[in-house]
C-alpha cells in the first residue's frame, strides 16, 4: 500500500531516473522547476502513431456506425468537407471526400499534438495513460460536437442522446485511448 508521501518520492525516484539528474538535484527542485527532456523523434512518434492510430480507428468506427444505418463512405467523407464547404461539398465527388479525409486526419494529429504538448506538464497524463486516454477521448467528444461543429459550416443535426453516447464510447476507444497510449509508448520518459 502506498501512502501520499511515498508515491511522491516513486514520483521523484522516476524524474530523476529519466532525467538522468543526481537525486539531491531532483528533490530540491520546486516541481515547476524541474526539467522536461525532450526529444523530437519520441515528440514526432508520439503525435505521428498516436494521430494516425486514431484517424484510422476513429473514420473506420464511423464507417461501420454510419453504414449500419445506410450512410455510405464517399457521402460520410464529403459531409466532414462540408465543415469548410458547407452543403456543396456533397456535389464536389471524389474530391471533396478526400479532402473529408484529409480534414480528419489534421484533427486527429491535431488532437495528438494537444495531448502531447498537454502531457509534458501534466505528469497525470504520463503516468496514468488509460485513465487519461479515456477522459482525453470523452472531452474531445464535446469540444467536436459542440464547438468546432456548431462554428463549422456543416450541417447541424438535432440532439440524440443515442448518438451522443455511441460518439462518447468511440471517442473514448478511437480517439483517447490510442493517443494517450502512443504518448506514454513514444513520448520520451514514459
């Protein structure tokens, strides 16, 4: 059993391990001023694995929910586009849905990056990737649906409590999860 003062020192234990810093150093830091290592090819693979894992799981997840209620691809592709287009984009064909696609993996590496920058100072979300990947997820969920959508120009669809739990649950396997994941996997010190 660990108490409040021993997971502090786990804590410390591991800053200096990773930092590679005398211990003595690491303990009379203030923890605003310890140092961060950084590295860009573990920053790179973090955001890199961690948005397209998440691009990939997450339009896969929307082609299968969509598609069981008839929605095929190319439409589901164009109607993302239409957050910059607006309703032409269902006339613009194969291209306007590949820019659907393009558009969904800028906000899935987006949504990476943010994770990432967000767990350099944050050690909850270093140590503790599965609590945070699901919080990450269900939070990414409503800054979509009920930000970034609603300034979009797509078309807005009435509120269903059926839909927003099936997008919650998604957003919490496709989206968090496999960012946070990828952050602790990659990113360097986890």
């Amino acid at each position: 059993m660990y108490t409040r003062q021993s997971t502090a020192l786990r804590v410390v234990f591991w800053e200096a391990e990773y930092l590679e810093t005398p211990i003595g150093m690491v303990l009379n830091m203030t923890p605003e001023k310890r140092p961060v290592r950084t590295s860009i090819s573990g920053a790179l693979q973090a955001v890199g694995w961690g948005g397209l894992a998440c691009g990939i799981m997450d339009i896969t997840a929307a082609f299968v929910v969509y598609g069981s209620f008839g929605l095929k691809p190319i439409p589901l592709l164009q109607g993302i586009a239409a957050g910059l287009l607006g309703p032409r984009s269902f006339q613009g064909g194969l291209a306007t849905a590949c820019l659907g696609l393009v558009c969904h993996f800028v906000i899935a590496f987006s949504a990476a990056a943010a994770f990432y920058a967000a767990s350099r100072q944050l050690l909850f979300l270093r140590l503790h990737a599965i609590a945070s990947g699901v919080l990450y997820g269900i939070a990414v969920y409503f800054f979509m649906n009920r930000i970034v959508v609603p300034l979009s120009a797509a078309r807005h669809f009435p509120f269903s409590f059926k839909m927003m739990v099936i997008g919650v649950i998604i957003h919490i396997f496709c989206v968090g999860l496999p960012i946070a994941i990828a952050t602790r996997r990659y990113a360097p010190g986890d």
